[in-house]
C-alpha cells in the first residue's frame, strides 16, 4: 500500500490556472490588464472526478461569477463571499493548448456595460446559471477593481490540467 501512495505521489494529477482581466472604459480605451492565479477549490476538484470517472454526470462548467467579498481563498470554499448579484454571466468554452495538445480549458466571458458594476474583488466559475448557487471550479481574489456603469470587463480564465 506505502508503494501505491508513493506511485500516486509522482504521477499525481494537479490543476493549475491563471484569469487575465483586461477593463476597458466607454472610449475602448485598457484601463486595467492584470493576470491573477486562481484556486481550484474542494467541490471544483470533485467536478473533474465526477465527470472524467463517470461517476456523475454534474452540468459543464459555464459561468462566470463577479463578487465583493474580502475574504481570502480556501480549498473548502463552495460559493463568493459576496456576490453581485445579476454578475453570473455565461463563458465561452475552448480547449486550447499550454504544454501539451488540448491540456487547458479556456473560459471568456465578457461583463458589459452595467454588469458587475462595482468594487470587484473576487470572481468564480460555476456550472449553473443560478446566482449565489454552487458548484464552483475555482475562485479568484485580488486587489479592487472598480468597475463602473460604463466599463467593460473581460475574463480570460485559463484552467491547465497537469
């Protein structure tokens, strides 16, 4: 059994990702291009199992949720610490590749004018379009971001399974 654990270690499977936020203002004009490593978190990590074992068949992930909570980042997080509500906006699904062939979903999703509005500080991705209900993949804090009435806000959300 010690040896099972030890071939685990070393071929375990691990997912890794990074949001690139890019806002810009009523004129097109970048007012804030910043990249912000994420955290798949404990019901996100189920998801994958769930879905790649057969296990369940959970909805895909597909959306993209905006929050102002101050909280920090933790594995057992199931939902924002606050959401905005009317923020839960739907992605666009790719595979693309990172290091090897088809390795990394890509979600995109666009918060346009009036959606969102507000001292960002968090965002998640969800697989229902329900507000403030999980599951959720993964989930993102950083420095505030205002996002005003006129402002838009795109997420390039990069998710690397290695």
């Amino acid at each position: 059994m010690e040896q099972l654990s030890q071939d685990l270690a070393q071929d375990a499977v691990r997912g890794e990702g990074i949001a690139h936020l890019v806002m810009t203002n009523e004129k097109g004009e970048v007012i804030l291009d910043k990249y912000v490593n994420n955290m798949i978190v404990a019901g996100g990590l189920k998801h994958i199992c769930d879905r790649t074992g057969g296990f369940a068949a959970p909805a895909v992930m597909g959306w993209m949720e905006l929050g102002t909570g101050t909280a920090g980042t933790a594995v057992a997080d199931t939902l924002l610490a606050t959401y905005i509500a009317s923020s839960r906006t739907a992605t666009t699904l790719t595979q693309v590749t990172t290091t090897q062939t088809s390795d990394t979903m890509q979600h995109v999703c666009t918060f346009t004018t009036g959606i969102g509005t507000g001292a960002i500080t968090e965002a998640g991705i969800f697989n229902v379009v329900t507000a403030n209900t999980a599951t959720m993949l993964n989930r993102i804090t950083f420095a505030v971001i205002n996002k005003g009435a006129s402002d838009t806000l795109t997420v390039t959300w990069k998710v690397k399974i290695a």
